[in-house]
C-alpha cells in the first residue's frame, strides 16, 4: 500500500480529483479512477469532468472503513 502524502482531512482541496482520491486511499492512480466511477461513489460531473466535493468523500470514507482513514 503506498503512503498517503495527506497527514489530515484539513489539506485536502475542496474537490479531489481521480489523482488526489488514488493518493488519499493509497491506490493506483487506475484504482481511483475507477472508483470514481462505481455507482454510490459521490462524484461531481463538470461537463466531461470528474471530481469529488471533500465533504462528501469524507463521508464516503467513514461509511466505508467504520469511521475514518
């Protein structure tokens, strides 16, 4: 597992994108693009653009790993 150069939820942008999700979960840049494109991922589609409001992926996050990364 690769190490996330985020130390906390504070220095994420305030939308991630496909590259910033991969760091954070410590993924394959592949990985989280595909992940961005599962069904129930909160993803923000700008015309042919994907991103992630923080918020949301935050919540994402605890619902998927029981609190928290």
């Amino acid at each position: 597992m690769k190490k996330s150069e985020y130390k906390s939820y504070d220095d994420l942008p305030l939308f991630l994108n496909a590259d910033t999700v991969a760091k954070v979960l410590g993924v394959s840049p592949s990985s989280g693009y595909e992940l961005m494109h599962e069904p129930g991922f909160p993803v923000l589609r700008i015309g042919n653009r994907m991103v992630v409001p923080k918020e949301q992926f935050i919540q994402w996050v605890k619902e998927h790993t029981g609190g928290g990364v």
